[in-house]
C-alpha cells in the first residue's frame, strides 16, 4: 500500500508546482504589461511623501506638483515647463505668463462654481510674499492690475532697476488686501480697516495687541472680485514667534467669531518658508506652526493651506554655497515637506530647486544691493508657479 500512496503524494506535489509555476506566470505577465504605470505611482508617492492607497486623481495632482518642482527648464534667456498633457497648466513659458486674458478667464471659470469667498488669497511672510501677491495680479490683471511703482523716478530706478511688476509703498509692513477685477483685470487701491498708526504689524502681533481686527463689513467684500491679502510677520526667528501668535488668533476665532474678521474668511493661505535658515527645523519653529494648522484646518471646512518653497534668496549671502543649498533641500524632501502632506488641506509648491537653477542660468536676477527681491523675470516665475498650483488644487 506503500508504493501507490507515495504515487500521489508526489503527484500533489507536482500539482502544487504547476500551480506555483501558472501563479508566478500571470502576477509577472500582468506587472510586464502594467509596470510603468506602477512606476509612475511609486516615484510620485516618494517624492511627495503620500503613502499608498491614494485615488489616482491624487496621484495626478502630486504628479503636476512634483513637475512643478523639479521639471522647470532653463535657457539661457527663458523658462519652460514640461509639457505634460494631464497637467493643463494655463503658464508653461515666460511668454504666456505674459498672456493675461487667456489665464485670466481660466482662473475665472476655476473660481465660477464655486462658493462666496472661495476666491481668495492670503499671502504671509515679508517683503518677498508682498511682491508675489502683486505679481499674481500683475499675470491676471496684466496694465489694469498696476499700482504704485517701485521705480517710479531716476533714483529708484538707479537703485531697483527698471521694473513692470509694482510693489505699493502703502501699508507696507501692515495687514491689507487688494480686490482684483476677474472680468476686466483692474485692481483697487490696498485697503485696510487699521489705523495709520499701526505701521508695522508683525509688531503689534507680538506684543499681544488686537491687531487683526479688521472686520468683513469694514472690508466691504465684492464677491465678482478676487481677493489678494498680505499678513506681514518679517523675517527671523520673530516672524516665526508672530505666525504662531496670529494662528493662535485664528484658532480662536475659528471656535468662537463664526468668521467675524476679515482674515479668518481666506480660503487660501500662502505661507513663506524660509522666513529665517536658522529656523529650519521641525523642533524650533515649523513643528509648532504644523500643530496649530492642522488644528485651524480641522476648524475651518474647505481651508487650504500652500507653503511656498526656500527660494533662492534665502538661500544664503553666498550663492555659490552648494553645500548648504544641498543641506537645505535634504531639509525639505525628508523632512518638512512629507510632513506637510500629512496633514489634510496642506500642500506644498517648491520653488527651491528652480529659483536656485534659475539663477545658475542668468535667467532670473535679484534687484540691485539685494540678495532676496527678484527683478521681474523672478517675480512673474514664482507667480507663473502659483497659479498653476492653484488651478491643480489637490485638496
């Protein structure tokens, strides 16, 4: 009985094995057939710090972020960005960023459906997001969007360089916004509810002053407007210490206002990294500003939340330090950007590595005496980067 009980036991064995064999055939022949999509999926999870298991409209959004970041490409007189289908981006060279009716009616019809105050951008950091946010309205509103010149005469010429894209002089270090005419492209005068007295706000922020106190009937919105606003905290280690006062601020309005105050209705907020290198660091600084955030968001329904990238200004003094320019981006991929993206409602738009190219390449050129303002082609750049995020949301 020996013999025909070790017949079939071999005989299931080798049934298994064909089993095995037909198993391993078909899971290879379908990753042969599949294997660049897979591909594609893993590379933009890794680089954008998404886990698995995410929709492939996710994946699609991260993929246009991820080419934002890391597909600019330089001349040696222009910028250019991939030419990637699925993106749509309505900015992909220097010359349509100067296109102003073709993205402004693409911003347009982006906003059309949806609700009262989505269309609405808050800006906070320096001088660098002030000029920005005039930047965005310099590509959507192009001539009509121009205010005060930063060059207006032959001595600040001499010192900015002749210059399209204006930076006001007024309320300069306050907290202000400017209404922007999606239709015609014209922009009123900054307005803000503040006293004249309050000439640097980031100030009264830290001394625990009732400084964003501009209410939404004294802001008198235009719902057929798109609404640019700027929060001055400055630069350092007191700007960071300002964020989280204001955040603080925000929270508590979030729990007890119901949107009494003109800054707690943003639906979009741009936050400036880099306010100071030395506060790179998940533990002193950025790490309490995450916590806070991710708190506002979980308060305020529809709430986004972009941290603009290290731009090349921040870099250093010394452009040419690519040791710390390495040790930065280290910084960003492993660290502060994977953890931004955790956190539901945030994103991330990096700007570190194309600013830094950008310059190597003559293409982008900082004012004169200066190591942090763009000239125009920078300018219009970051702004260009901006509103292709923004008409990509991922949230």
């Amino acid at each position: 009985m020996s013999a025909p009980s070790s017949t079939a036991s071999h005989f299931l064995l080798l049934q298994f094995f064909l089993g095995l064999v037909l198993f391993a055939h078909i899971v290879f022949f379908h990753e042969d057939t599949t294997r660049t999509r897979h591909v594609n999926v893993i590379v933009n999870e890794s680089q954008t710090g998404r886990g698995k298991g995410k929709s492939s409209v996710d994946v699609n959004c991260r993929m246009c972020e991820n080419l934002l970041a890391n597909d600019v490409v330089w001349s040696k007189s222009s910028w250019k960005l991939m030419d990637i289908e699925k993106c749509a981006y309505p900015i992909r060279n220097e010359n349509e960023a100067s296109a102003y009716q073709n993205v402004r009616e693409r911003f347009r019809k982006f906003t059309a459906n949806k609700q009262k105050d989505s269309d609405s951008i808050l800006f906070i950091g320096n001088s660098v997001s002030r000029r920005q946010m005039y930047a965005v309205a310099h590509i959507l509103g192009g001539e009509n969007a121009r205010v005060n010149a930063i060059a207006r005469n032959a001595t600040l010429s001499e010192r900015y360089g002749v210059q399209r894209v204006f930076d006001s002089k007024t309320k300069y270090h306050s907290a202000f916004e400017v209404k922007l005419n999606i239709a015609s492209g014209e922009m009123g005068e900054p307005y803000s509810c503040l006293p004249e007295s309050v000439e640097n706000i980031a100030e009264e922020i830290l001394e625990e002053k009732e400084s964003m106190r501009c209410s939404n009937a004294q802001m008198k919105h235009d719902i057929n407007a798109l609404r640019l606003g700027f929060l001055y905290v400055g630069s350092g280690r007191r700007a960071h210490t300002a964020l989280l006062k204001a955040l603080d601020a925000w929270i508590k309005g979030a729990k007890t206002r119901k949107d009494e105050y003109a800054l707690d209705t943003y639906k979009t907020i741009v936050i400036q990294v880099g306010l100071d290198s030395g506060a790179l660091r998940m533990s002193d600084g950025y790490g309490e500003i995450l916590e806070r955030l991710k708190e506002l968001i979980s308060l305020r329904h529809g709430l986004r939340v972009i941290f603009s990238g290290v731009h090349h200004h921040f870099i250093n003094a010394n452009h040419d330090d690519v040791e710390y320019q390495e040790d930065l981006r280290d910084f960003l991929d492993t660290s502060l950007w994977p953890s931004v993206r955790k956190i539901k409602g945030a994103e991330v738009l990096d700007t570190t590595k194309a600013t830094i190219e950008g310059v190597s390449s003559g293409v982008l050129e900082h004012e004169r005496g200066s190591s942090w303002h763009f000239m125009d082609e920078g300018r219009i750049f970051l702004a260009s980067l901006l509103l292709n995020h923004l008409l990509r949301s991922c949230s």
